[in-house]
C-alpha cells in the first residue's frame, strides 16, 4: 500500500497484527517505557523532526512511539532491504488510534523483500519532508528533518555524499571506474544524488544545514562517523550509541546469542549440535555467535585479526584458526566483522557439501557473493525467501565432488534479521533507550541554548555520559528481579566515587 509521500509498506492490513505484537513488545521494553513516563510530560522532543533509518521491526515501533510520546515527528525507512516486518511498519502507519482507512500514526517507507533502487528510494524519503506540516500532502518539498536517527549510517551517507557533490558542483557518474561491481550500492546510491540534484541544485545542503545531530546504532555506522570527524566532513553531531556500555556489550552480544540461531533455525532447522561452526571476528558480535553454537553443543572454531580478542576467543576455550586451515571442516559460517572480503570464492568452493554460510555483520560486502555467482556453471536454487543453495558445476580445489552445494542466508546480507526478527525486545529496550538520549541530549542542546557557544555538542562524535549508561541498566533491573547492593556512604568514600555513581572510570572497560 501507497500513499506518495506518505507511506509504502507492504500492506495496511496487517496493522492489526503488528498492533498486538508491538503491545506485547512494550511489556519487554522497560526502559522504553520508563522513558515515556519520564519525559511524556515535559515533551523534550516537541519540534524534533526525526528522519529514522533503522530496521523496522517491532522493537523499532516501540522506539518510534516513544519518539512521538516525547513530541517528535518522525518518519522511518528501514536500514536493511530484508529486515523489515511488514506487520510492525502497517502498524506504525496506521497509529493506535487509526484504521486501515484512516491511518493516523508516522510515515514509513519500508517494507521485506526492496530492491536495492528501492531502498535508496526510502532512504531519500525519509529526509524530505512536507513543507506545510501536512504529511498526507503528495507535494513534498525539500524541507528536511533536524535529526538523523541512523543505523549503519547510510541517511547520514547519503546527506554527506549529495552535499559533497552539491559543493564541487558535480553530477554522480553512472559507475565509478575501479569500483569492485558487487558494491552495486554506490552506483544506486549516486542514481538517487543524480536525480536529486537534477530535481534541486542545493536540497542536500538545505537539509545538511537544517539538521542538529544524529546518533548512529551501530559499530560499522560508528566506524563511518569517525572517519568522516577525522576527515574534517562531519556536518553535524554526531553521539555514538553503540559503545555506550548498555548497548554494546548487550545488543551486539547478547541480542545476538538469541537472534543467530533464531535465524540458522527458521532458515534450514539444521541441527547444531556435535556440528563444527566456524566463527569469523571475535569482537562483541563474534562473542555472541561463538557462545550461542556453543550452548547448542557445536564445535566452534574462531578466526581473528586481533591478537587481543584472538587471545579471549583462546582462553574461552575455542579454537582459533585461519579459515583456509578448516575450510574443510566446519558446517557453518557466520561472519561477524565489519570488515569486507572476509569469505572469498576460494573459501566457498572448498567448503564441504551443504555447508551453511550467513554474514551478520552490517554490510553484505564480508562474504564475495558477486564472485560466488560469476563461477562457471554455478547455479542458485530459491529453496524459500532468504535461503538459496548454490550448486557448483566443477570440483572443488582440494578434489570436492562437482554437484555439491552450499545453503547461503539472505544473499549474504545480516541473517538474524533477514531470516529471524533480529533481537528480542529486552535487549533493544537497551539500546533504544540509549538512542532516546542521544535524541534528546542533541536536540535540548540546541534548544536550550540560543547562544552556540554555550552548546555542549559541535562537529564531532560523543558518547553519552556513563551516568546515562549506568541509568539505562537501571530501568531494566526490576524487570529482572536484580536487587542491586547500594554502597554505604564510607564505602563509596573509600572507593571515592559518588554513592549513586557514576561507579567506573571512562576507561574501564567491562
Ligand atoms: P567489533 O569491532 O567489536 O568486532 C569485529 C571483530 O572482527 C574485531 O575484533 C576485528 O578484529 C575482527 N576482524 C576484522 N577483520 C577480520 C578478518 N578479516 N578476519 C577475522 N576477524 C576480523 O564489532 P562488533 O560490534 O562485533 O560488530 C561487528 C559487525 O556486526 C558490525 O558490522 C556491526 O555493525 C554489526 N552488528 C550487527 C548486528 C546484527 O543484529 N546483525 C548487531 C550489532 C552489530
């Protein structure tokens, strides 16, 4: 269903459903709702106009009403072409109080399944805003929001992107030479600029110029912020959501021990247990994998670059190893590292028969599916949406049969939420409540102070303060039957921290 402008999601009537789900959500995101009563009142938000880029789900649609409850406008596209569920956005649309007929709610441009054209097309829409504050209104101009709410960066990506080109007066060529073609992104990314800039020589930089801030979800979005401060191009605030602690070290691991083989199962129901899981990365996410095959009694063997995680992923007893010397052993690849070209054609094509291989890093761009799909003879069979096995029509570099096959998750793309429903509410309630402060520290902050000098955030990338961090585990104690020990006043001498915290130095590190 359509509205231009205004919404297109997969259909209004499954509003129903995601109702119901979204309200047994709420009931598992205490932090969410804590902050709703918190701030309800005062309305922190009221004049924020907030462009989401953020896989919608039901987690989000609790995150995006808790948005409006504090007085945002909103409107939301997804961050990932599969990991939309179509219910949470036809709900989010029609708003609790609206019909299928007379939606009422946010506007949302995602829906399961988009090409990649039409990714980018939702991302553009959610950074154009309607002039006359009427939403239903087709006429949308180049007004923007004042807040980016992102996740893996790519509203901040495309904002930055036009207006570079808006500065050196260029039009995005069709490709980029020397571009590898499986980031066939970039070349999407540049047809949506072109058509923009054809359509408003400055709409980038007008919206650039209105935006305050964004506060990024994730540890590759992060990675981009970062790069762009050091460059000197950050256009706006940015806060890290990702490393506060209550994210990070929750989200990225936990969310991930229940989301992983929630995805592997709904995907291929393979057993895995006395299987052999083979583990790329060992950061927070890696951790998460690595302990969620081994609670289910596989052999887990990790890989890493880094010495230091190399050396944690030892001493938590699994075996760390190159992928070319185990290529041959494991039934399962998961790949959790940011990084690209972590799985090649070499390693797809030596793996054993019906070997099952998904990435759950952000990017699809960490196992080489363009290469996969450029081999001689290689066919791919849709078993079910999300789940293709690959058959090869040569043998294998090591004498592996021809006619053998390997199962890949969402085209490679991140399977717990293009296979499952990504992470359970509990532990997004985390990392959402981060993201409501992030939302509301950058946007008070202009508010609050008319004189810029005064202003606390400027063209950089901040964490929120610990005692924030520390506040967001807090309201998500009680649900947990956690009593907390509170410190007496001379303990809290001696320590010499403050009775009710902050109770860590910034560089401790959990
Ligand atoms: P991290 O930086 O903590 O961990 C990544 C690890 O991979 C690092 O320890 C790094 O040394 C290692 N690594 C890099 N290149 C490697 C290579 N070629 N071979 C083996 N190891 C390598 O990052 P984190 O937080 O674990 O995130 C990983 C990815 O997962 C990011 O893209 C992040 O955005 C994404 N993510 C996905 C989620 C999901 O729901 N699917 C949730 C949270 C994060």
């Amino acid at each position: 269903d359509e509205q231009p402008g205004r919404y297109k999601v997969r259909s209004l009537a499954l509003a129903e459903s995601g109702r119901h789900q979204i309200r047994l959500a709420e009931h598992e995101m205490p932090g969410l709702m804590a902050l709703r009563e918190e701030f309800g009142p005062t309305q922190p938000l009221a004049g924020a106009r907030i462009a989401g880029s953020l896989h919608m789900t039901v987690q989000t649609a609790v995150l995006i009403e808790t948005l409006t409850a504090l007085g945002a406008e909103v409107r939301w596209a997804s961050c990932n072409i599969f990991s939309t569920q179509d219910e949470a956005a036809a709900a989010i649309v029609v708003g609790p109080d609206g019909t299928p007929d007379d939606p009422q709610g946010v506007p949302v441009f995602a829906w399961k399944g988009e090409s990649l054209e039409e990714y980018w097309d939702c991302t553009e829409q959610i950074l154009l805003w309607p002039t006359d504050g009427d939403a239903g209104d087709a006429a949308v101009a180049s007004a923007g929001p004042n807040l980016i709410l992102d996740d893996g960066g790519d509203a901040t990506l495309l904002v930055h992107q036009g207006v570079a080109y808006e500065r050196a007066g260029a039009v995005p060529s069709d490709t980029r030479p020397g571009e590898p073609d499986h980031s066939d992104e970039s070349n999407v990314v540049r047809a949506v600029l072109r058509r923009a800039l054809q359509a408003d020589p400055l709409r980038w930089t007008a919206i650039a110029d209105g935006l305050l801030g964004v506060t990024e979800e994730t540890t590759t979005g992060v990675h981009r912020l970062y790069q762009l401060a050091e460059a000197g191009q950050l256009l706006f605030p940015a806060i890290n959501v990702n490393d506060s602690v209550t994210k990070s070290k929750f989200d990225n691991k936990y969310g991930i021990r229940h989301s992983l083989p929630d995805g592997i199962n709904r995907a291929t129901d393979i057993l895995m247990g006395g299987k052999v899981a083979f583990v790329a990365g060992y950061g927070d996410v890696g951790k998460g994998a690595a302990e969620a095959f081994r609670g289910q009694g596989a052999r887990v063997i990790v890989s890493e670059v880094d010495p230091i995680c190399a050396l944690q992923a030892a001493m938590d007893g699994y075996q760390v190893a190159r992928i070319e010397d185990v290529v041959g052993e494991a039934d399962f690849f998961i790949t959790t590292t940011g990084n690209k070209d972590v799985l090649r054609v070499e390693h797809l094509v030596a793996m054993k028969n019906k070997a099952v291989v998904g990435n759950i890093g952000h990017f699809d761009n960490e196992i080489d599916m363009a290469g996969l799909a450029a081999l001689p003879g290689v066919t791919r069979t849709e078993i079910k949406p999300q789940v293709h096995e690959w058959t090869f029509a040569e043998e294998g570099p090591t004498g592996q049969a021809a006619g053998r096959s390997i199962i890949v998750l969402s085209e490679g793309r991140l399977l717990n939420l293009g296979n499952a429903t990504g992470h359970p509410s509990f532990v997004m309630s985390n990392s959402f409540s981060n993201q409501v402060i992030g939302q509301i520290a950058l946007f008070r902050d202009v508010e609050d102070h008319a004189d810029p000098a005064e202003r606390e955030y400027a063209r950089d990338v901040y964490r929120l303060p610990k005692v924030l961090d520390e506040k967001v585990a807090r309201l998500h104690l009680d649900a947990l039957g956690v009593r907390l020990t509170e410190l007496t006043k001379s303990q809290a001498e001696y320590l010499g921290i403050p009775v009710e915290g902050p109770y860590k130095p910034e560089h401790y590190r959990y």
